[in-house]
C-alpha cells in the first residue's frame, strides 16, 4: 500500500466578457494575435491541455461561463474533456472533475437566495456536461461562510477543497482530509491544499521547468518533512491557466509529472472523489468563515479597501450599487411575474435549462404559468429572465480583484449591470436605478477620469440607442 499520494488541482476559467446584445466577445486590446483574451488562453492552455489528456491525469474545475463559450466556439474540446473524465469514471466510479457555482461570485457576499441558484445552475451544467452529478464543488476563490457550505451541502455536494488558512488551526496537518460538521446536521468534507508547493508551481517558474526535477528537489522534500501517523495526500491547487498561458509549455510538465515523474517514486497519484471512497475521514476541522484563498484579509478585496488594495476606494461604492440594483430589480421581477408565473422564483431556476439549450425559453414559460398568457405578457417574463440573468452575472469576482475601476473586468460588470437595468425598464416602465445611482459617484479611477457613474449611465444610454435602433 502507498504511503504517499500526490494531486493536482486546476481550477480552469475565465469571466465572462460578451457583449450582451451580441453574445461575443468584442476585439480585446493586448490579445494578439486573437481577437480576444478567451480564444488567446483557449488556444495556449485549454486546447494543449486537452491533446496531452492532462484532464484525466489531474482534478479539475472548468466554470460554466468557459464552458458556455466553448460549446459555441470549440465543442469539440468540450467532448475530449468528457471524454477523458468518461475514462476516469468508467475506471474508478468516481470522477476527477468538481463543479462550480454558474458564475463567479463571492458567495459569502452573495444573498442566500441568489447562494441557491449560483449553485443549482453549476450543479447543472455539471450534470450536462459530465452525464453525472458531481461529487465535490470547486468555490470561487475558494471563499467561503457556513451559509455557502450549507448551501453546496443541500445540494448533494459532498466535499470541496479550501487554502489551509481557512483552518482555525493554523497548524492543520493538510495531508488528510476532514469532516466539517454543519448546524443543520449535514456535514462536509474539506481538502486543504499544500500552500508551499501551490506556490511554487503558480509563482516560481523554476520549480516548474522539468518534472523530474520537481518531484526530486520540491514534491518528495516536502513530504518527507510532513511528518504523519496516517497515509499522507498532498494536493496542489492553482489556477488551470497556469498551465500553458501563464507558463508556457507547463501542459507539458503536467502532463509528463502525472504520467512518468512521479511513477518513478513511491508516490501514488490521487484526486479527492477517489481518496474519499478508498478511505474513511474521522478527523474534524473547525473553519474561519468569510476567508478565501486569495486575499490575506478574508474576503475583503471584494467589497472594500484591504491591505491588497489599500487606495481602491471604489470597491465599496460599486458593490452597494450592485447590491441596491439587484433588490430593485427583483422587486420588479416578483411583482410583475407573481400573477403571472404560479412561483416566480422557481421559474428564475429553471431558467438554467434555457440556457444549457434543454427547452426555448417559450415553452420554459409556459409551463410555469398560472393562466394562458398573451404574446405581450409572454414577452415580459422572457425580459425579466434575461434581466435576472444579467443581474446574476454584473457579481462575477473579476469585477472587484484588481486595483482600478478603469479595467475591462469591472467596465463589463457595469455593462451587464446597465443591460439588466435597461431590461427592466423596457418590461415595466420603472427605472430600477433610481435611488441607487447616485452611488457610483463615489467611485473613481486613479488612473484616468473615469467614474463609475458615467461608465454605467455610458452603457444605458447605449441600451438605449440599441433598443430605439432596434425598434425602427
């Protein structure tokens, strides 16, 4: 029997960044020679993964954003990553792969209703791509509260894997697993990455140069200092991007790590679905709420100034925007649809089959009506759907990561923001950005003179003009 067992995580995506009234990705400066960033990392990291078959040799995420765009721009990768997660269940009885909550949201941040649906539509297009439901769920940024571990617990998920200063232990022993008992009786399991070796492999390109030469100078030190009673699991965790855009060639050195480098040893290769039905986890583990893996001050970097970014002022302004946004909103969907829709809520959930090409969003309607409903009032629901939906994605983390307001990521938060806002409107005659604009006042660039109100009220005045253009 192994003693010593070795994972690596990739957690594979990328935000959304179509145009909402076209559904693609517009040209992006500094992607060259693609015309966008997405095809740029699909083609130096998705793709070249995908031909080594790294995706059956490692544990994996991929956020359904990337998949959404993939299935329009290169469905073949799509089956060849089923495909090798295929060969790993059909030989295991388990699967390498994790889901992902449908858009990269802080969920500690998020309300529980929308905890809920991020969930729900992940567990979805999971189901949808893999022919199975997942075992585990990856959290974006791994940030996390009770209220987001109940919540994937809820759903059937059964374990998800966290950075080792989530532990209220400092000292955790990340070579094993653990059980995280619930206040609603569930419990959840919780893998603790190795944080030097992540670190080295996403930070140090040295380390990654040549596989044989990591397994010798960093992995096989590293576990003989990580003293244990048990059998010992070191895991990994990076983002997948890592290998081949980040890093060039690194597909390479995963692919050649996973299949030779450390067969060499007396190290076995793992992933967690597979450790968990080979071996029983007793030991518990309490855990620091509101934290993540990648802001030193919990989940702060989303929603205010923190020591990362102690000058981005903005941050705080634009997520109370977003928020009052979508409580308006909302209050427009459920009073106009709650006549209508016999649960309106439970059609906003459903919706995740429009979008994974399951049903026409016509017959999604219909069969959740109350009555028979007129073209017109037809037409309302489908506006306020595609509101939520626009609603749901303005939240994706990348908006709040980085230091300035002035950065595509959060301009096309603010564009999403004013699509859903100029959809409600267009529905019900009510402007849903009335006592909440004023906020983005507040925010402003340091690196240019922009601010966040007239970028938002920018991309509704253009709703608009597209919608008087449309219309004519």
């Amino acid at each position: 029997m192994h003693k010593n067992h070795f994972c690596v995580h990739g957690h594979f995506y990328q935000p959304p960044r179509e145009d909402p009234f076209t559904g693609e990705i517009p040209n992006e400066y500094g992607a060259g020679p693609f015309g966008n960033w997405t095809e740029r990392i699909y083609q130096e990291c998705y793709l070249p993964n995908a031909q080594m078959g790294n995706y059956q040799k490692i544990s994996f995420n991929i956020g359904p954003t990337l998949f959404a765009w993939m299935e329009k721009k290169h469905p073949e990768t799509i089956r060849a990553i089923a495909d090798q997660e295929k060969q790993v269940f059909q030989r295991t009885g388990v699967s390498n792969a994790m889901a992902q909550p449908y858009f990269h949201n802080i969920l500690p941040l998020a309300s529980e209703q929308d905890k809920e649906i991020l969930i729900r539509w992940g567990i979805k297009d999971y189901a949808k791509r893999f022919g199975h439901a997942p075992q585990g769920m990856w959290l974006p940024e791994t940030a996390m509260d009770v209220v987001s571990l109940e919540a994937i617990a809820a759903q059937g998920i059964q374990f998800t894997i966290l950075a080792p200063w989530q532990a209220k232990d400092p000292l955790v022993d990340t070579t094993q697993p653990y059980r995280v008992a619930l206040p609603s009786g569930r419990e959840l399991f919780v893998f603790f990455y190795n944080a030097f070796l992540s670190g080295e492999i996403s930070f140090n390109p040295s380390s990654s140069e040549n596989a044989d030469t990591f397994v010798q100078n960093w992995l096989v030190p590293q576990m003989d200092s990580l003293e244990a009673d048990h059998e010992k699991l070191v895991l990994v965790a990076s983002d997948g991007e890592l290998y081949g855009h980040h890093q060039r060639f690194r597909e390479r050195f995963l692919s050649y790590l996973l299949d030779r480098a450390v067969e060499k040893t007396d190290i076995a290769h793992q992933f967690p679905a597979l450790w968990l039905r080979d071996h029983a986890v007793e030991q518990t583990v309490e855990l620091l709420e509101n934290t993540s893996w990648s802001c030193h001050h919990g989940i702060e970097r989303w929603r205010n100034v923190c020591g990362d970014a102690p000058s981005a002022t903005w941050k705080k302004p634009v997520r109370e925007f977003m928020n009052g946004l979508a409580d308006a909103i909302d209050k427009e969907y459920e009073s106009h649809l709650q006549n209508l829709i016999r649960d309106p809520w439970k059609l906003r959930d459903a919706y995740v089959d429009v979008l994974l090409g399951e049903i026409s969003v016509t017959d999604l309607i219909a069969e959740h009506a109350a009555q028979s409903l007129t073209p017109g009032q037809q037409a309302l629901a489908q506006l306020l759907l595609e509101a939520e939906y626009e609603r749901l994605r303005m939240f994706a983390s990348d908006a709040w990561f980085y230091f300035d307001l002035d950065r595509i990521e959060l301009l096309n938060a603010l564009k999403y923001a004013a699509h859903a806002a100029g959809l409600t409107e267009q529905a019900t005659g009510h402007n849903p950005t009335e006592t909440a604009v004023h906020i983005l006042t507040q925010a402003h660039s340091e690196v240019s003179s922009l601010s966040g109100d007239i970028a938002f009220l920018g991309y509704l005045k253009s709703f608009e003009m597209k919608l008087e253009q449309n219309s004519h």
